[in-house]
C-alpha cells in the first residue's frame, strides 16, 4: 500500500517523491489488530473511527494521500464497499477530502488531539471515605428491570408518543404518579394538575418565575435547610428569607415576622435537622398561608424513607390549594433520571404549564414511559423495600460506629431519610480542626454549620454524615479512619 505526502512518527519516513517507505504502516497493522477484534456488523465503525483518530491526532497529516478503497480494503481483508463508507463518512466530516480521479487526501486542516473533556460532577475528589449527604445507593438501582421495562415499552410505544409530549407530562406517567402519591404520600392528586419535571430543582424554578410574576420579591427558607434552594430561587430573581427551625419545625413567630407571603419547607423529614413537623406545627403553618394568603412551597425530601413507622403523610394532603408539592426519584432511585414532579395550586397550575412549555417543551418521552410502566407494574413499590431494609442497616451500623470510636455522640432527628446529625462531644473540637484533619485524610464530610446562618458556640462538632451510598462494612471503615485522623481531643 502506497501513502503519498507527509507521514509522522509512525515508522514510516518520506522518501521525497511523495510516497512512503513499505507498503504497510504501523497504523494499518493496528487497524488490523482492531478490526479482526471486532465483530463483523460492527468493523465499518471501527475502521471510521480509527481513520478519525488518526487524522485528529496528526498520525496522518494535512495533505498525506490515502491509498484507493480497493487497495486499504486488500491490505485490511476487509470488503471494498466497507473503505469506500469510511472515506465518504469521513469526507462528509470534513477530515478527509476527494476529488474525481484526483483520490482521496487528508484534508487541509491540522486536527489537534482532542482536548481534554472536565467531568464537573459533585465526586469528592480522592476521598477515601464518603459522608457527604444526599446521594442513595446509585448500585441498587434496579437495571434489570429497568431494562425490562424499556424493552417492553419500546415495543408498544406508538409512533406518534414520539412527537413533542404535552407540557404538563405523557399522560400515562401523570396518571400513574398521582395514584403512587395519593396511596404513598397521602397527597390530594389530580393528574390533570400534576407537572413531570426536571427534578425539584426545576419545579422550584418554575414556582419562583410564577411568584415572582406575581410581585414576590422573597421568599422564606428553613435554617438550617438546603443551600442549593436558595441558589436556584434566586436564579429566579427571588431573596431567600431565613427562617429558624425548632425541634417542631418551622418556628412560626419569626415566620410571621418576615413579611413573607411564600416558604419552603421539607415537613415529613426536615432537610438537614431531620425533624418531623408536629401536628400542631403544621396546622400554625397552613393557617399562616391563609391568613397571608400565601403558599408553601413542600419538598417532600426522602419522605418515603421511615424506619420506625410508616412515613408521615404530605402537608399537601391538608390543603391543596394553599401547599405547592415537589419530589422526585432522585433520593428513591438516581438522581441521574432527573425525574421529578410538581403538583400545584388550581390558581398556579396554567401559568406553570406554560412555562414549562417555553422552558423545554417536555421532558423525554422514553423516560416517561418507561417510569409509568415502572410504576404501573408494581417495580417501584419493590424498589422501595429493597431500599428501605438497606438503609435501615447502614444507619444502624453508622450510629453503632460512632457509640465506639466517637463515645458520647449524639444523634439527633428521626429514624428517616439517607443522613443523620451526629452531635460530637466537646473535646474532639474545634470544628474547623476537626474537619481540617478529616479532609487530610481522605474523609469527605459536611458540617452542619453549612447547611444554615444558626451556628451555635458551644465547642461541638456537628455533622450532617450520609450514608445510604456506602456499604456497611464501608461505614465502619470510614468512621475508623475518621477516628485515627482527629485522634481522641
């Protein structure tokens, strides 16, 4: 085989008549290597592939002619209608050119090697141990029969499912979610006012455009409670309120104080106290949005997960009119399917629709399906189980690991969700050291002083720790580690 022009260091030297040395390259033995790898329906993409490669990382450079198709196709053993693909594929690309009798050349323009491309997901970068809250067990989540389901759904799907969905959700999925969360959470829920979205994160953005539009100009947040709620409000054009959190919730006093006329909140298990409203709590804060007529904006954070008692019912149930009702799969199964949903105020829902519309005109109709069949057939209800039995574990393991290695620890909050609140006795402080020490070696943690304003001077270390994404025998490993790097006080 006969390659014209310039070559680079491949083995191959350019003897200054416009062909190279041999009739082989070392590129063309490893194309060799690979296609033989590979299977058969498959080698036409592998062989464009690697042409991609080598001319992007400059083994075949600006201007090097390509031997013809019959000749590549005879070196390569591979059919002549195979080459010929490539080539168009990659004329096409704009990495090759050709011209009628003229052959086929690299084209004109050095491709550099691809740079490299960030992952700016939220890993704690080389930790050793991981207590960071908010993540489940993303190696539970149920591929086969998730799979199952896709193969099903794909087969019954119709075609027309495929044109653009209705804002509001596929209706299937919205019929299917209100029946879950009137039987799970107790929620009044009618499918026609029920919004599939993009996570809590996006029904709060839609909820913040829709006060805003309304003349809100702040809105009351629980302290502590989630920083990333205040980020995406104001997003919206929205100041955050913060409003303090006994042990029976929100405290009403300061909320009446703040001249607010909307709030968040996360009443079945607050996020990160891990508090439960009280009955009385909730009744003084419905009467609130009343009197103000005014709405509460409920997260319904990992409300499915209690493990003494069966989950307390959504404050939505109370009062549908005057309660805005956000959850999603994210903590239940992955925070990956960015599935979510909002169940609005009748006077809200029209206006929230339509900026769903213009904001994504839907969200994947696939994805959809496949939840609604997920749900219909009984698997996210076993899910669940399988999940709840697993956390409970490793919640009891995390609170016998820190009675050894941390005696004198408080844990604060119910039986319930995928974090505690460790309270640690005086001596293992300062905080700020002890979470220095932590992060040196390896243990990725968060205190509870970064979830709120509140910050209590009594010499304690606080901590929110996660642990429904590690494995018991993980747990144990990290709070020992945790214990050898802050030492004893």
């Amino acid at each position: 085989m006969t390659v014209s022009g310039t070559t680079s260091g491949d083995g191959a030297t350019g003897r200054g008549d416009g062909t190279a040395a041999g009739s082989r390259t070392a590129w063309t033995d490893a194309w060799d290597v690979l296609l033989a790898s590979a299977p058969a329906r498959r080698r036409g993409r592998v062989l464009q592939s690697a042409l991609r490669e080598a001319v992007r990382s400059g083994r075949l450079a600006a201007g090097t002619r390509l031997p013809s198709s019959r000749e590549l196709a005879a070196d390569l053993g591979v059919s002549r209608g195979l080459v010929t693909d490539a080539y168009e594929q990659l004329t096409a690309e704009g990495y090759l050119r050709s011209g009628h009798g003229s052959g086929t050349w690299v084209g004109d323009a050095v491709r550099a090697a691809a740079p490299a491309v960030r992952d700016r997901a939220p890993h704690p970068a080389g930790a050793r141990a991981d207590f960071v809250p908010g993540t489940p067990d993303l190696s539970l989540f149920p591929r086969a029969a998730w799979g199952a389901a896709q193969r099903s759904v794909l087969a019954r799907l119709p075609h027309r499912a495929l044109g653009y969905p209705d804002p509001r959700g596929m209706p299937e999925l919205r019929t299917a979610l209100a029946a879950l969360l009137t039987r799970r959470r107790g929620v009044v829920a009618d499918p026609e006012r029920l919004l599939v979205c993009s996570g809590v994160a996006q029904a709060m953005t839609l909820l913040g455009f829709a006060l805003h539009r309304r003349g809100a100009r702040t809105v009351g947040v629980e302290d502590p409670g989630s920083p990333e709620n205040v980020a995406v409000l104001g997003a919206t054009g929205l100041r955050t309120v913060p409003l303090p959190v006994d042990s029976d919730g929100l405290v009403p006093g300061a909320l009446w104080r703040a001249g607010v006329r909307a709030v968040v909140t996360t009443p079945a298990h607050q996020y990160p106290s891990g508090i439960a409203y009280s009955a009385a709590r909730r009744t003084e804060l419905l009467d609130w949005a009343r009197s103000v007529d005014g709405f509460v904006l409920e997260d319904d954070y990992d409300g499915d997960f209690r493990y003494d008692r069966a989950p307390v019912g959504a404050l939505q149930g109370l009062d549908p009119e005057r309660v805005a009702y956000m959850g999603s799969v994210s903590k239940s199964m992955a925070p990956g399917l960015r599935v979510g949903w909002l169940l609005a105020p009748e006077e809200l829902t029209e206006e929230l629709v339509e900026r769903k519309r213009t904001m994504d005109l839907g969200n994947p109709v696939l994805e959809q399906a496949l939840l609604a069949d997920f749900v219909e057939q009984g698997g996210y209800d076993r899910h669940l189980r399988r999940c709840r039995l697993a956390y409970q574990r490793r919640r009891d393991t995390l609170i016998a690991a820190l009675d050894e290695h941390f005696p004198g620890t408080e844990v604060s909050g119910i039986a319930a969700g995928l974090h505690i609140i460790a309270l640690l006795p005086g001596r293992y402080g300062p905080e700020a050291r002890f979470l220095e020490r932590a992060a040196g070696a390896g243990v990725a943690l968060r205190a509870l002083a970064y979830h709120g304003t509140a910050r209590p001077d009594d010499g304690r270390v606080r901590l929110v720790m996660g642990y429904a994404h590690q494995s018991p025998s993980d747990i144990t490993r990290g709070v020992r580690l945790l214990a050898a790097a802050v030492g004893r006080g």
